[in-house]
C-alpha cells in the first residue's frame, strides 16, 4: 500500500443495525491509515464516564459488539469499536476477500493510530478505557507497551503466550501451498510475551489504575481492583467491566 503521509476522514460506512443488539443512534465511519488502508469504526454512542475503546479479536467485527455497547451506555460509557484490516469491512490486503492478511503483525499499530486519531477528532469524550478481546489483546498490549494513555484495561481471553510448538506443528499440517514451509522453518514471528505480564501502572492512568493478566472467565479488570495471588485481578461478575 503507498503511504499517503498522513490519515484522513472517509466519510460514513455502513453500519447493519439490524440484529446487531446495538443502542438506537449507532453508526460507522470510515478511516483511512497511514498506509492508505481504509478502516471502518463504529460509534455506537457517548456517556458521561468516557469512552470505552474496543480492540476485537480475530476474524470479529464492530456489529458483534452491539449488546457489549448497549451495557456500557447504561452504565454511563461511551463506546467505540474497529474493523481491523482484513476483516469486518475494512479493506482486504489480497484479491482473495475471504483471506485476513497481514504483512506484518506491528501493521495493526496502524489502524490503531487512526482509530486514536478519529476519538481525538470526533471529540470521545475521555478518560478512555480499553476493552480488547484474543487477537485484540495482543495489538493492544504493543499499543500499551507504545505509549497509549488509557485510565484503565480489561482483556477477554487475550492472545498471549501461544504454545508455538504446538501451532507450528498443526499449521504446516493444515496450510496448503506456500504458507506450510514458513511454519515448519519457524520463520513466523509473534508479538506477545513468553512471561507472564506483571500487574503494573498504565502510562498516564491513575494511581490505582493496573494492567493485569486475567484469565478468560475473569475478564472485567477495573481500575482499583486488587491482585491475589498469581496477580490475577479479583474480577465482577459477568458484565461490562465496573471501571471507576
């Protein structure tokens, strides 16, 4: 893609409220990246709190987070969503449609800088949240590692510490063609950490805000929340996160 030295406003994307479970009001906008990919991002509303900001995971799209949405605005929060280049309705980097590629995995931090850009220029009200579902947790935690400024961050079932062997092992069993010799030579880099994540300070947060590795189930970390052992967060029960 030619880099087009900067981002711009596309206009307004579709947005398929139906069935979606979204609040009244919802809609989506397109996005255009540094290196000229077109994103779509969907606002699905605004609340007194902030904003809470969605990194989906693999494959998703900003209509499956509907009811998530709904559940924070009536907890008084904002929120907002991404198609990730490759899926939703954002662009396809191949001829095939049906083929999520990436050149890199570092490329996601581009989509996410025009999702930045687009909160900051459409005014989402702040402090902002992160909410990051598998692969959206592994963009996510570079974005944290990069800087970004958040008040606090929940992860659903983060894709972190991936047994490679094993997916090595089962991918170049599975892939046709050209694809099956990079797993099997090992050639295949991935972004998350070998170690665990330790509980620690965001950048810019609060001081009882934490960054915590939680474990599926247990996913609503809010800010304040206190660590047991294993510095896993003692989470809410199911339902958006209580962030204050």
């Amino acid at each position: 893609m030619r880099d087009t030295g900067g981002m711009s406003g596309t206009g307004i994307a579709p947005f398929f409220a139906a069935d979606s479970g979204a609040p009244d009001g919802a809609r989506a906008v397109w996005r255009q990246t540094r290196d000229g990919v077109r994103i779509r991002i969907g606002e699905f509303g605004r609340g007194p709190k902030g904003t809470v900001l969605c990194f989906p995971g693999r494959t998703e799209y900003i209509e499956k987070y509907g009811p998530t949405a709904r559940d924070f605005m009536a907890a008084g929060y904002g929120f907002a969503a991404i198609d990730w280049r490759g899926q939703g309705l954002a662009d396809r980097l191949l001829s095939d449609p049906r083929l999520g590629h990436v050149d890199r995995f570092a490329d996601y931090q581009r989509d996410v800088a025009a999702f930045l850009a687009h909160a900051g220029e459409a005014g989402l009200p702040k402090p902002w949240f992160l909410l990051a579902h598998s692969m959206g947790g592994a963009i996510a935690l570079q974005s944290l590692e990069a800087g970004l400024e958040v008040r606090a961050a929940a992860f659903s079932a983060p894709m972190w510490q991936v047994a490679m062997a094993k997916v090595r092992a089962i991918a170049a069993n599975v892939q046709p063609g050209p694809h099956a010799p990079a797993f099997r030579s090992g050639t295949v880099s991935w972004p998350w950490p070998r170690r665990p994540v330790p509980a620690r300070r965001l950048p810019g947060a609060g001081p009882k805000a934490r960054l915590c590795r939680i474990s599926a189930r247990r996913w609503a970390c809010r800010a304040g929340g206190t660590r047991s052992r294993g510095r896993r967060c003692r989470s809410p029960a199911p339902g958006p996160p209580r962030i204050h």
